[in-house]
C-alpha cells in the first residue's frame, strides 16, 4: 500500500504544524457542514466516504492523529486567497466524487459559471456549492474585494492507494 504523508506545507516548522493544526481545528464547523451535504446531497458517494474514511484513519497513525481534530470524510483541503480560477476540469478527482467548495469574505462578483451547461451562479460568502468537478467544466469570474475560497475534495490516487477506486470510478 502506498504511504500517505502530510503537506510539505504543513510540516515546515513547529510553528507552521501548530498553526495548521489550529486551522483544522477552527474549521471544525465547516467541516461537518460538508460531511452533512455529502451524506444528504449525494448518499451513495457518503457511503464511500465512510469507508474510505475508515481506512484511510487506519492506514496511518499520523492520519488517525489528524482525523481526531478533524472530521472531514474527504483527504484534501485547500483555503485560496483571492483566486480566480479559468474554465477547467478537476483531472484528479474520481469521477462520481463531489467536491465541496465553499467561500468567504467582502467581495462582490466571483460568480460560478458552467459554461458547458449554460449555467451561471451567483456565489456569495458563506454558501457552500457541491459539484462534480472531474466532470462538469467550471470557473469562477472575476471579483473585487477580500474573497476566500475553500475547496474540499478527494483525489482518484488515494482511494487507489487503498484499494477502494472502485467505489467512485
């Protein structure tokens, strides 16, 4: 089985552990915000969440360490600062998971547009937006003011890693 390590990121330093660590913690809330569109929004995926959850935790002690902070069934989590991101397609995602992305800030525009299905929303602080990045084409426009975005998510490697792609492929 492949070995699962954190985010050069995360370990840098104590002090960068200590405040990524602290981070995690803070987004408790937000994290079982997302468990709980999963489980109410797509159940059949919120299944495969659990037990790729389960074995993941078990795979490693520094995971099961991390997973007692923090609840978030899926492995991967990015805060982006004032991105705004061209048309594109999550290539690393599995293609019946759903990421979870969710915003923050004083901003006004950054609107969520899927060309392809000539769809276009509005995305405001605080909403929370689950789609099927791997396969539906996204954006996000262009914005003015503090915008912070959250996208949570769950790469195809790791369920192969762990013998369980089959669940979302």
């Amino acid at each position: 089985m492949e070995t699962f390590v954190p985010s050069k990121d995360q370990i840098r330093s104590g002090k960068m552990w200590f405040g990524t660590t602290n981070l995690v913690k803070e987004l408790e809330l937000l994290a079982h915000r997302v468990n709980s569109c999963y489980k109410h929004a797509v159940p059949e995926f919120y299944k495969a969440l659990q037990v790729f959850h389960k074995k993941h935790t078990e795979s490693c002690a520094g995971i099961e360490a991390m997973t007692s902070i923090d609840p978030l069934l899926v492995e991967g989590r990015e805060l982006l600062y004032n991105v705004q991101l061209a048309k594109h397609l999550d290539r690393q995602d599995p293609i019946r998971s759903m990421a979870a992305f969710a915003v923050f800030g004083d901003f006004q525009g950054g609107y969520l547009r899927c060309e392809d299905l000539g769809y276009r929303m509005q995305f405001r602080p605080g909403d929370l937006i689950l789609l099927r990045g791997r396969v539906v084409a996204h954006e996000i426009e262009a914005f003015t003011g503090q915008r912070i975005s959250i996208p949570h998510f769950t790469h195809t490697s790791c369920w192969r890693a762990l013998g369980l792609e089959s669940l979302v492929n």
